[in-house]
C-alpha cells in the first residue's frame, strides 16, 4: 500500500547525490483485489447514489472474478464503496508525503503528476475490471499536475491522452520534446484541440493475439468512434456521455474517424518497421499469474 511505497521514496530522496532526479511511484491501492484499505471511512466522500445501491444480478455475479470478490458481498455499493475506500486511503497518504516532500523546502520546487493507466469497471456492460473494452468508465483516468508557477485551481476540458505526459513534463522543466514522441504538451498554446486521440486493446482468447480481434477508437472532442469485431459504434458524447446509443448511420464524421484510425493504423506499423524486434522470453507461471493480478 502507498504509506509502504512512500517509505521507499523517501529514502531516495534523503541521499546525498546532486543528480537531478526522477521519481516514479506506482501504486496498487486504486485496484483489485477492492479490500485492500478495510479501515479506511470514506463518508467525507458522501452517499452512494441510488442506482448503484443494489443487489448484483446472477450473471453479474458468475462474470465476478474471484480475485475481487468480497466474501458475503452480493450488492454492487459494496464493491464501489471498498473501491472509494482504497483511492481515499491513498489520497490521504499521498497528501501526507507531499506535505513532508514540501516541507523539505527542495530547490527547485518538483513538478508532480498524478495518473492512472486504465479506469475501471463495475458492470457498466455487465462485466468487472479493465482493458476489455473501450468504453469511457474504461478509458477515462484522471491527471493532476503541480507546477510550481501554476495556479492549483485550473480544471481542463482538453481532450488528452498517456501518450501526451512525457511531452508536458519536459516541456514544464524546459527541455527539448523529441520530434518522434507522438503526444503534445497540453499546456501550451498550440496544443491542437481538434486532434484525433487514440485508444486500443485486444478481446483475449486465452492467450492467443490475434489482429482481427482487437479493438481500436478514436475521439475527437465528443465525437467518439470505436471500432469492434462485431462492427462500428458511434457516439456524441455531450448527449450521450454514457455510450448508451450507438448511430453510425446518421453520424457525418464517421468516415474520417475510420480514415483516423487506418491513418493510426498505418503509422504505428511504420513506427515498429524503426524499432526492430526482440527476442522472446519464456515467463514462468508465478510470473504469469502475477502479472495477470496487476492487470
């Protein structure tokens, strides 16, 4: 858990090395398995709404991985409210190793980013976890940035990608942004706001990868295309934040998000073609099952 991880950087950081530095923490607290902070009150976080509050139907219940499953636990409140539990747990954490981080008085003040990698889902679509569809309760993941001559109060509504955070850092920090990185800085001026943000996972079939099987959406703004095996679906999501109403029939701009994607499609390829390749490895099975936990 995060006091844990904490522990480990502060141990990093209190070296006596003139290096500038980069740190990187990766916590597990905000992912499954949901029990991981039982302790934790998130009534500051306030009442679950309604809707969520009910029992899980049976196949919400069969499509359950064991490694979530909450012993005695057949309502979905229980599962989101030890979800909410876990991020508290970790937000209290991380204010606390902030606040001592600062009090250290470091020159120059750091740049800090908060992300996460995947969002998670709660049968939204009748299933649990992540990285199985590209839906936004999938998707979208929140960024906070503290830059030391920034205002903490700004709330963007730019459409931005992972790929666009490596490109901001170095920017904030006044280096060079390498003509291959693919994202932008999203705090600049000519950040392009109609540009076309990519995402894309596979349906796996144990264990095997296969092209035909993978799924691939664009977005520009709030227009959203995705692209699946069983055909394309559209959606505008001012009207339709919860993807609940595919029309591509209708849609104006569905042929350029498919030129969009074969575009990406295209690129990405040409990129690999520069990267070469590399040999495989045999993991073990503990290793597998390992990895598997972490998603």
């Amino acid at each position: 858990n995060a006091p844990a991880v904490h522990e480990l950087a502060r141990e990093v950081i209190v070296r006596d090395d003139p290096r500038p530095l980069f740190l990187y923490l990766h916590y597990m607290d905000p992912h499954g398995p949901y029990n991981r902070h039982p302790d934790t009150d998130p009534t500051g976080l306030g009442p679950l709404p309604a809707r969520l509050q009910r029992k899980l139907t049976p196949k919400e219940n069969r499509s359950l991985p064991n490694y979530l499953r909450l012993p005695g636990k057949q309502d979905l409140g229980s599962y989101i409210q030890a979800y909410d539990r876990a991020i508290y747990g970790w937000d209290e954490s991380f204010g606390a190793w902030i606040r001592w981080l600062d009090a250290r008085n470091p020159n120059p003040a750091p740049v800090v980013a908060v992300i996460a990698d995947h969002g998670e889902e709660f049968t939204e679509r009748g299933s649990w976890s992540h990285g199985t569809t590209l839906y936004e309760e999938q998707l979208s993941v929140p960024w906070l940035l503290r830059l030391p001559d920034r205002s903490p109060t700004r709330v963007s509504d730019r459409v931005v990608s992972l790929i666009d955070v490596a490109p901001t850092l170095l920017a904030a920090l006044g280096m060079p942004i390498a003509e291959t990185m693919m994202g932008s800085d999203v705090l600049s001026d000519a950040f392009p706001l109609d540009r076309a943000v990519f995402s894309e996972t596979e349906i796996r079939l144990g264990g095997i990868v296969d092209s035909r099987f993978f799924q691939r959406a664009v977005r520009r703004g709030d227009e959203k295309h995705i692209q699946r095996p069983s055909g394309p679906e559209c959606y505008e999501l001012a009207s339709d934040p919860f993807e609940r109403s595919p029309d591509c029939g209708a849609t104006s701009w569905r042929d350029r998000a498919r030129a969009d994607i074969e575009r990406w499609d295209r690129e990405n390829k040409t990129l690999a073609s520069t990267l070469g390749s590399s040999d495989s490895v045999e993991l073990d099975p503990e290793l597998l099952e390992h990895l598997r936990a972490i998603g």
